[in-house]
C-alpha cells in the first residue's frame, strides 16, 4: 500500500518497512504525542549505541567514544529528530554502515564482509533509499583502497557482487515500488528545492540538519590540523578523515551549488538537500576525532587525559 500525503508518495521511496514498523509503534502506544516521544529516544539511542560500538571497534578509548557518541546525538542530521526530519532513521544507522569502512582498511584477506554489508545497506534501503546512495558513494575511496591492497582481489570482487545481488533481493520490494510509480505517476512528483540554502554552513545558534556551531567547527579544525601532522601515525585515521571533510566540503555553501542548479535542474528534485551527502561523512569524522584523541592519551601524561576530556564535553555542551 502506498501512503498518499499533500499529493505526494511516501512509503515507496522513503522506505515501506520503517511505515509498517512506524505503524505498528503507534498502534502500541496508541497516540501521537506518545509516538513521537518513543520515535525521538528510538532513534537517539539506535545512534549513540551505534557510533559508540563504532568508536569501540577501532580502539577508541571507551571514555571517548562515549563523548563522541553524545556529540553524534546534538548535531547534524540526527538531531533532525527532533523536528521528526525523516532522514534521521539513516543517520542512526550509518555509524553501523561505516563499520565496513574498518573491515576495508583494515582486513587485508577479506576487505568486503558481504553478508553484513548488503544486510545494513538493506536495512538503510528499506528506512530511506537516497541515503542508501549516499552511504554507498561513501564506501567508493575505501573500496578502491582495499582492492589495491588486498592480495584477493579476486575474492573481494566477488564478495561485492555477493553483497550487491543479495542487497537486490532483499531491497525489491523498494526498487519494485519506484518502478510502478514511475511508470504511471504523472502528477505527484518530488518536491523541487534550492540546493544553495540547503548545505552545511556555520550557524550561530543551530545545530542540526545542515547547520553546525562554532564548536563543531573548530573540532573540525582541530582533527584535520592533527592529520596533517601525523599523517604516517594511522591509516585508518588519515583516511577517513581526509575522505570524509571531502564529502562535508562537497556537501557545504563552499561548493557553487546556485551554478550547479542552474546547469542540471533534475538535482533540485533528486538530491534536494546537498546537506544529505554527509550522512555517512559525519561519523567517520568523529571515529577520526576519536582516534586522535586516543592517540594523544596514550602519549601524554594524566593531566592530557583529563584536558582531552574536558574538551570533549565542552563541544559537548
């Protein structure tokens, strides 16, 4: 069944299995008001679970990856919660997404576990099928990287082609969908947007969507001026930060995106939200800033330690 609201089709391209979950949800709690308190700490608890076990995996120090698991939740797209934005479904599961990006840098014999990935990519299809776009543009750099290093790489194309066929059974039902409405929908299409206002850019007072605090700038600042310092330190740190503030830059007011509108108009319709493309930028971002910081601990004496921390819960706070 598809959802009709204000002219527009919901459930087959933002995901039918989150509507049926969504639905189910509030069948349980019997109202909206309760809906939305139980969607709100859902999808809050799903992120900070999910970008702490990220943290964890790559040896972050557990204090840490506490903290960055608490910024995760106060900024940026998953903070869209809290004004019901729909896209912060994904945000809360990219961090278990870009767990893959681990296994790319740091599995030599087996880079692409392809079970778990076309499972949480099909998951995030299911949830929000853009995002699944943009999650996967992610994986590219760090694909490339682990197909040049790998010494199977007849074994790691084939677990892609694993990945990619079961994500396409498993996701059919969503892509079965666009096709049916696409062929006979003539009247209900997307809504058009302007990409230039729609893009991560410094905002006094805002924090979420695409607007980003002073704080979280300079700790932005500050992980890419650690990078560029100790570049031969950690190969998972450098590059997942150089490959994510790439996307945020992408993704940012400092792209001519008023030019590129006027060239390729459909993306006013399709992409929407230059801002989206850092879903899956935003996580790798704070698993650099946590690596960095371990790494700092694990240099200097208590003192550090508890500078590094305090730090942390300013940007916090």
């Amino acid at each position: 069944m598809l959802l009709v609201t204000q002219g527009e089709f919901f459930n087959a391209v933002y995901g039918p299995f989150l509507a049926y979950i969504g639905g189910f949800l509030l069948l349980l709690v019997h109202n909206w008001f309760n809906f939305q308190i139980l969607t709100v700490f859902t999808v809050l608890l799903i992120a900070g679970i999910g970008m702490y076990r990220l943290a964890l995996k790559a040896n972050v120090d557990e204090v840490i990856a506490i903290l960055l698991a608490l910024i995760y939740l106060q900024f940026g797209i998953v903070a869209g919660i809290l004004r019901f934005n729909f896209m912060a479904w994904d945000a809360a599961l990219a961090p278990y997404s870009m767990m893959q990006v681990l296994y790319m840098i740091n599995d030599e014999r087996k880079p692409i576990h392809w079970l778990s990935l076309a499972l949480i990519m099909s998951l995030i299809a299911q949830v929000h099928l853009l995002s699944t776009v943009y999650i996967a543009c992610t994986f590219v750099p760090f694909a490339i990287y682990a197909l040049v290093k790998t010494s199977a790489k007849k074994q790691m194309i084939i677990d892609f082609f694993k990945a990619l066929g079961t994500t396409l059974v498993l996701t059919a039902n969503v892509w079965g969908g666009l096709l049916v409405l696409y062929s006979y929908n003539k009247i209900s299409l997307p809504n058009q947007y302007n990409l230039y206002y729609h893009v991560v850019k410094y905002k006094k007072f805002i924090n979420l969507h695409g607007f980003l605090l002073i704080s979280m700038v300079l700790l932005l600042i500050f992980q890419l001026i650690y990078v560029l310092t100790h570049l031969c330190e950690s190969v998972l740190n450098t590059m997942v930060t150089i490959i994510a503030l790439v996307i945020l830059l992408l993704a940012s007011s400092l792209m001519p995106w008023a030019q590129i509108q006027a060239h390729f108009l459909s993306l006013k319709s399709s992409l929407q939200f230059p801002y989206r493309l850092a879903v899956g930028a935003w996580p790798l971002i704070l698993l650099g800033v946590g690596i960095s910081m371990t790494n700092l601990m694990k240099k200097k004496d208590k003192l550090t330690d508890v500078l590094i921390i305090v730090g942390l819960v300013l940007t916090f706070s």
